[in-house]
C-alpha cells in the first residue's frame, strides 16, 4: 500500500532543493535523475515510512527516526541508509560514501532499468533497515582519536550521505579548507553552524572560498 506523499517532495523532484544556485536551473542535479528518483521514491513510499524532507531532500522515517534517504548526486542517485553498517548486505550492493563513513551505506543508481531489476532486493533491504531501528539497534562508533575530522562534521556526514558523497569528492585542498574553518570554532554549536551553512556548497562541489 503506498504510503502518504509528502508536497514537498512533489516541489523537490520538480525544482530541486532550492538551497544552491542551480535552483530551478537546467543544471540542477535532480533534472539529470528525476525518473529515477520518482522510481525509488515509488518503492520507497509502499514500504510503510514517512515522506519527509531534510536537509534539502527526500527523508524517509519511522516514528520519527531517521530511515534512509533518496539523493540525486552528480553521477548517479542513491538510497542511502543511515544505519546502512547493520544491514546484512547480502547482495554486496551497498557502498561507503567515503571513507569516513562509518555508519551510512549507499545504494547508486544510473537508470531507472537499474532501480526496476533491483526492487524485489531494495524492499528487502529497506524491510530490514525498518527492523534495524524497531529493534532500537545503535552503530558501534570508532574512538574519537580515530577520527581526523570534527565530531560534528562525522554527525553530518551519519544525518546526510550525499554530503559525505560530495566531501569524499572534493580536493584534498578543498577539504582541509573546510575542515580548519570548522575546526577553528571554539564552541561545538558554532562548528556545527558553519558546517550547515556550507552544505549546499560542498554538495556543488565548490570550496570554501570558491
């Protein structure tokens, strides 16, 4: 049974997220994946989670609890589940957005043939993700003397795959510049603050001082 469809993705997949200058512009990536996110967004809303949009694109919950994700990056769209490390994984399909990732996992996309031969597996992987969070389960973090990136920004990149994706990507120049403007803040809410305040440019692909 299809689930409620939230308006605001209707606007989404019409003109894009509206937070970066390519809004309502041919450019702008969800032109390029439009059907096939219509098609994962299909698959999605009968398996019984909420339609709700974050951080500029389609998130899916249960009861309030972040599920998974549909994004159109500049290669490929992407489910990507945001506890993606506990699922069993038994097609070998699910992939790091980078290699920091420790807890989302992505699922990319080309076309809609691609989305159509793998529906039976995606409900599946979905049904589980669903189970995953009924049980309450968590995602074993690394130390933070593992990690060379800010706490908040690790958090980011958990709440929002395509921002991983998009950091992974950039120049080793580009991410040092974020990462001491966002280390640089004394205070976790300011490092937190600048970093939101810079997703839609990471997510472009452009640098701090681009």
């Amino acid at each position: 049974m299809m689930h409620k469809m939230n308006p605001k993705v209707d606007e989404y997949l019409i003109d894009g997220c509206g937070r970066c200058p390519l809004f309502r512009t041919p450019e702008c990536k969800v032109n390029f994946w439009r059907e096939e996110m219509k098609r994962l967004r299909s698959i999605v809303l009968q398996c019984g989670l909420t339609e709700e949009v974050k951080w500029g694109i389609p998130c899916y919950t249960l009861e309030n609890q972040n599920v998974l994700t549909i994004s159109a990056l500049k290669n490929y769209c992407a489910i990507g589940f945001f506890k993606g490390v506990l699922l069993q994984d038994a097609q070998g399909i699910l992939s790091r957005p980078g290699e920091n990732s420790q807890s989302s996992r992505l699922i990319r996309f080309t076309n809609v043939r691609e989305i159509d031969d793998l529906e039976l597996t995606l409900r599946e992987y979905i049904r589980e993700a669903i189970e995953v969070e009924k049980k309450g389960l968590k995602v074993d973090f690394k130390a933070k003397s593992e990690l060379v990136l800010p706490d908040e920004l690790i958090k980011k990149f958990e709440e929002l795959p395509a921002l991983q994706t998009a950091f992974t990507a950039l120049t080793p120049g580009r991410q040092r510049g974020y990462v001491l403007y966002f280390a640089a803040a004394k205070q976790s809410k300011t490092r937190a603050s600048r970093i939101e305040k810079c997703i839609p440019d990471i997510l472009e692909g452009r640098g701090l001082h681009d």
